[in-house]
C-alpha cells in the first residue's frame, strides 16, 4: 500500500512542478508581450519628437490610439511603414495623412510586433496620468523619476522560492514514505539524512549561492559609475517644464553650444537675466521638489539677483556679481568622445533622445544610462537621415542603395557609428 502512495505521490510531485513552470511561463510571456519599461525608451528614441501621449505636436496626441483605429493589426502595419498603410487606400489613414498636412511619418521597418505592443502598452500607461505627470495628493512633478511597472524581478524570485520551498518538501515526504514502504515490507534501510547534513544539498547549497552571488556581484561591477536617475539639488531650483514646457523657450537659446560644438554650455547669467530683468516675480502654477516641498518661485529669481548683483527695484547691477555653482548631473568618462554638435546637427536628434522628457521635469535627472551598451543600441537602430543633410552626402553608395530600392533606410552602425575609434580614437 505504501509503495502504491509513493509512486501515486511522485506523480502527483511531477504534476506539481509542471503546473508551477508553467504558471512562471505563462506569467513571463504575459510580461513580455507589454513591456511600458521597454516601450518607453522605444518612444522616448524614436516618437518623442513628433508625438505626445496628452497633447497634439506634430503629430496627434497618442491616448486612445489603439481605440481610434480600426483594427490592431492596421495600427501595427501604420507604425511601421505609413506609406505602404496609405498605398492601400484606406480612409481612415488617408484621413490622417490629410488632417496633418500630409506629412509623412518615418518608417520603421526594425520595430518588431513585441516592440509596437511595449510601446503601445507605455501610451497607454502614460494616458492614465494628469498631463504632465503631476502626482495627485502631493503636488509634485516628478515624473521622470516615477518607477516603471516592467520590472518584475521581485515576482519572479518570490515564485522561484515558492517552487524551491515545494519541491523541498515534497522530496522529503516521499523520502519518508519511501522508508515506511520498506520498512512495512521488511526490507532494511539505512536513516535518512538530514537535508541541512546532506552533502548533495549542501553542494547545491553552494552552487546556488555561487551563481547568485555572482549575479549581484557582476552586475554591480556594470552599474559602477553609472549614474541613471541622479538628482542633485541645485543652488537655484530651475524648473525646465516651466521655462521650457509652458513657456516653449527653445533649448538652444539657454544652451547654445549644443549645435555648434562639443559641450551644450552651462547658460551664463546674463542669459537668465535677458529676462529676468522685466520678470521678478513668478506667477504660475505651484512648484515642488521630487520630495514634496513647496518651492516660492518669486524667492529663487531673488535668488538669481543675489548672484548676479541685480537691485530690481534700481534697475541696475549695484555690487558684483558671483558664479552660479550649478551640480554636473550628465558626465560620461574621461576615455569617451562625445560631440552634441555632430548630434544635433548631423545627426539632427532631438535633446529628448538622451535627456528624456526633459520639458516635464521640474528638477533634471538623468533620464539614461549613458553607458556603452545604450549609445551602441542607440546607433544600431538609429536612421540616419539622409535627404536635405549635407553631412551624409558623401555616402553615395548608400544614396544610390536607398534610390534603387535595396535599402528603405541607413542606420548609424551602416556609416561607422560602432567603430571604437570614433568614441575611444
């Protein structure tokens, strides 16, 4: 009878671990089917420019995409090649085309189904927040320093010790039952061993550790000197969602050297004062740092003044001015190479690729890795665009590659882009 238990038992033990690998499996696909973590760096790369979830830019406003559609597959087909949705003849993105001045949406024929759908899935995230990323409650508009849903490591430790702890105790029942099916039939069987003295164990004990401990340990090594989310406190809070997002200064009036050579430059004072010297007082919505706290707008353009040495009431520079001691938040090795003007010119990118959304934020924080691993992603799926840009011009087998049909697209990497010496020359 015992025996007849044990075997019933080690099938039921087979059933068991086959129901729980597939449960991780099942829960694994479903995650990765809609990434938001994922899509919003596929957007951030590639649609931020032209698109945004709550208002409309060049393009329409994203929320509700997928219900504005007619169909899901025609959504993914538009995504990916416009011009061939619009060969078809199909009135609604026809109508489209029309409605925005028949301009015509870049192709990216690289994005797979899995890319479409993480992106899909951040727009509509993002389409559940307040426009501009306002934390209801608080008042703080953090956005870029919210913590994504596509991480779900945590989940799947817990269901990988759940298995572990099972498994655990359904070895020992069936050890057990196995002594007593012996001992019932006469048949003499030495002690079991204790799982904490069982040397198979405890050198799997090991082998385990080993393997994670290395995984921490590895990965800790990698993130040494990154610094993705980094948000110092500054001598004066500048909000660039106040001057950049509502009242639409152009990045590059503040940093001109971002199109004309190496470095971005720091703004110096006098560019503040351009107008700060007509606006003393600031009247718009509250501002509040990543922790919560109330920010007097009013107080830090006072604070401008004190650095610069300007009497607002007198309406001139009454003592010396002092340099504004601004935290460095971007900073990539001394060993790297790295030119915004080839970017933004050349490349024309927008500050958004590498920054994030950086009209959103109230106070700046990394928004990317800035790693080798991301620039080099970067220009492997990266376009060049090469029609009206002068700087490509010299590629003409490309040119005449793309003309004849060969190729719908160039891509960083096909011009050199991941050739060390162009970063570590």
């Amino acid at each position: 009878m015992y025996r007849r238990v044990s075997i019933r038992l080690r099938k039921h033990f087979v059933s068991v671990l086959i129901l729980c690998a597939g449960l991780v499996l099942s829960v694994s696909t479903t995650v990765k089917a809609a990434d938001p973590s994922a899509g919003k760096t596929l957007f951030q790369q590639n649609c931020a420019s032209c698109h945004n979830v709550h208002k409309r830019v060049t393009g329409p406003a994203l929320k509700g995409v997928q219900e504005r559609w007619p169909s899901g597959e025609l959504l993914h087909q538009w995504i990916r090649n416009s011009a061939a949705v619009l060969a078809t003849g199909n009135e609604y993105a026809t109508n489209l085309y029309n409605e925005y001045n028949k301009q015509a949406m870049p192709a990216f024929p690289s994005f797979t189904d899995e890319d479409i759908d993480n992106i899909l899935a951040y727009i509509a995230q993002e389409s559940t927040k307040e426009q501009g990323g306002a934390q209801a409650g608080t008042g703080a508009a953090a956005g870029g320093a919210a913590q994504d849903s596509g991480d779900n490591s945590l989940l799947f430790g817990i269901i990988t010790l759940v298995l572990a702890i099972v498994a655990l105790i359904l070895m020992q029942i069936n050890s057990n039952l196995n002594k007593l099916a012996a001992d019932k039939e006469g048949v003499a069987t030495p002690e079991p061993v204790p799982f904490y003295r069982n040397k198979a164990y405890i050198a799997l004990g090991i082998v385990v550790l080993f393997i994670v401990g290395g995984y921490f340990t590895i990965n800790g090594a990698i993130g040494l000197g990154r610094q993705k989310g980094y948000m110092p406190e500054q001598p004066i809070h500048y909000s660039h969602k106040v001057h950049v997002g509502m009242n639409q200064i152009n990045c590059l009036y503040c940093h001109a050297g971002a199109e004309k050579s190496k470095h971005a430059m720091i703004p110096s004072e006098n560019i503040c004062m351009n107008c700060h010297k007509a606006i003393s007082e600031y009247t718009g919505p509250d501002l509040f740092t990543a922790e919560g706290k109330k920010i007097n707008g009013t107080a830090e353009i006072q604070k401008l003044y004190d650095y610069v040495g300007w009497d607002p009431q007198q309406q001139q520079y009454t003592k010396p001015g002092r340099p504004i001691e601004w935290t460095r938040i971007h900073t990539l090795p001394d060993h790297v190479y790295f030119n915004h003007s080839q970017h933004v010119v050349a490349g024309k990118q927008q500050c958004q690729t590498c920054h994030g959304p950086i009209q959103d934020m109230d106070e700046v924080h990394q928004f990317a890795e800035l790693s080798m691993g991301w620039c080099i992603n970067c220009h492997r799926t990266t376009k060049v665009q090469f029609a009206e840009n002068k700087y490509y011009s010299i590629f003409e087998k490309f040119h005449q590659e793309v003309k004849d049909g060969k190729i719908d697209s160039v891509t960083v990497e096909m011009v050199g882009g991941t050739e060390c010496q162009k970063c570590h020359y």
